[in-house]
C-alpha cells in the first residue's frame, strides 16, 4: 500500500457495501447441535482436562470464549481504533491528511461503532437466550498493556503509540476472521458477523496500511527508534493468548485453578505462540519493509526476537 493509494478514495463502495450500510442486525436462535467458536482457534478447548468432563461442557467454554472474543473486539473498536479514526478525521494530529482519507477515517469510524456496537448487541442475546451469567468487566490484556506503553513515553509522543497499535492490529491477519466465516460448525448468527467484520477489515487494512507509508518517513530518527522499538510488544500484546481471560472461562465451566493453569501451560507452549505470531504477521511485516521500518537499526534490532528474518 502506497502513500498515493492511501490519499485515494479506498471506500468508494462504502455506501453499498460496508456492513451498517447493507447488513441486518444478526439475530441469535436457538441450536442443539452448533457451536459457538471454532474449537481449533482455542488450542485448550481440546485439553483433556476439559475434554474429559463432556462436550456439554466443552460447548459452554467455548460460548464463554466467544464472549471474550465479542468483549476484545469492543473494546479495540471502540477504546483504540476509533479514538484513532476521530483525531485522523479530524485533523487532530500534526499530519497533513488528504481529504479523501479525511473522509475515509469517518467512514472507518462508523464501521467500528458498529463493529463494538454488534458485538455488545450479540453479547446480550447469548446471555439472554442461553442465561449465562458470566460478565466480563475487566479490559483484555492487550489493553492493559497498551496503557502501560502509552504511559512509558512522553506526553508528546503518545498519540504515536495510539496510531502505531491501530496500524499493528488493522493490518494484521486474524484467523477467527478467516476461518469462522467458513465454519459450517458454528451458528450463523457468529459466522454470518465474523463475516461482515472480515469485509469491512479487509479495507481497514489498507487504509492503515497506507496511513503507515504516509506518516512513517515524516517521523525524525529519534521518534522512529522510540515507537518502532514498541512495534514488537504491539504484536505480541495483540496476538498472544489472553491467559487471564482463558483461565477465568475455565473455571467458570468447572476446572479448579490449578487444573485450568496446567491446561493452559500444555495448551500454549512458547514455541507454538511464537510460530503462530510469526505466521499472522507476514503482511504487516511486508508493510513494514516496504516503508523502511527495519532500516532504523534499533527497530530492527527490537524485532530480533519475533522476526529475525524480517529485520535482517
């Protein structure tokens, strides 16, 4: 993606086919026999330590992991990407932004709303239809450590940790996003919404993608080495395991803390979240490439760890 795309019109087809334009609100009914999240996108769904007290139970972890997905993907859309979109719309930052992607970012900005909106909306029916009591009252992980990074630098440079974040999770690749939509497994309600977010992503990315080409090579050597160093831990934070989150959702369907720890630890070990990190960042780190990100020495050094091959 290229600064001269980016300063296109990207939604030109928002009006048609963006998701609050054409798409009805996704109604929850009642199924016996489908499930509410792909079980090989939850490595722990397939424990024995959980498989072996029933599928019923199985079923209802995997209602609960659907929830927590629904709470991340509010709280990103409308806590991160949309404080982002309204300052870009804006003009709120210290960037000349072309009109046509002034424009973009208000059109970006209702998508997300309606992104947090259906997924709180799909939060309540499944409480509501299933009775489950469980809330989820803390911020993901992600957010937490996404606070913490923000706090680390000045004042003056947190507005780059906020649009860095975005452009790392807009233009990386989510496997529920890919994989759910294709589910047969899953009831349509999940996979007809995953479905509609994947559309309207698939144009994010390249505005974000873009928005990196643009403001990358306007950042002086200093403010490059100071958020490109975060770039990593932004991917990192994004994609690992939520663990808290995992261990909350096992013990509400029955597993002691201990037994829901050792599940955890079997069910994620380093080696294959690091595997899994490196295979949904291939195009993010391409964009990277392209824009000169790892010609900054302490950028590439920073990425030694997730993608030496990029950094090298």
């Amino acid at each position: 993606m290229s600064k001269r795309l980016w300063e296109k019109e990207l939604f030109v087809h928002w009006y048609e086919r963006s998701a609050v334009r054409k798409s009805e609100q996704v109604r929850l009914l009642p199924s016996v026999d489908k499930l509410f999240f792909s079980p090989e996108l939850v490595p722990v769904s397939q424990h024995p330590l959980l498989v072996e007290r029933g599928e019923e139970t199985v079923r209802k972890f995997l209602v609960y992991h659907l929830l927590t997905y629904l709470h991340f993907t509010e709280h990103l859309e409308h806590d991160v990407i949309n404080k982002v979109a309204a300052k870009l719309a804006k003009k709120q930052y210290a960037l000349d932004v072309p009109q046509q992607a002034q424009l973009g970012a208000y059109k970006l900005y209702v998508d997300e709303g309606y992104h947090a909106l259906f997924s709180a909306d799909l939060q309540f029916q499944i409480r509501n239809l299933l009775g489950i009591e469980l809330t989820l009252t803390g911020p993901p992980s992600f957010l937490t450590r996404l606070d913490e990074k923000r706090s680390s630098v000045s004042p003056e440079s947190r507005w780059l940790v906020d649009v860095f974040f975005s452009i790392v999770s807009e233009t990386l690749i989510s496997k529920p996003l890919s994989k759910i939509p294709m589910d047969d497994r899953v009831v349509d309600a999940v996979r007809n919404l995953v479905a509609d977010h994947a559309v309207d992503e698939a144009i994010h990315h390249a505005y974000f993608a873009g928005l990196l080409a643009f403001l990358w090579p306007q950042l002086g050597t200093r403010e490059q080495c100071l958020i490109g160093s975060l770039l990593p831990d932004f991917i990192v934070s994004f994609l690992e395991p939520d663990r808290t989150a995992l261990r909350a959702n096992l013990v509400a369907v029955g597993l002691s803390l201990s037994d829901a720890n050792a599940a955890i630890e079997d069910s994620y070990p380093s080696g294959n979240v690091l595997s899994d990190i490196r295979s949904a960042t291939g195009l993010t780190l391409r964009h990277f490439r392209n824009c000169g990100v790892f010609e900054n020495k302490c950028v590439a050094e920073a990425f030694m760890a997730i993608a030496p091959a990029a950094a090298n």
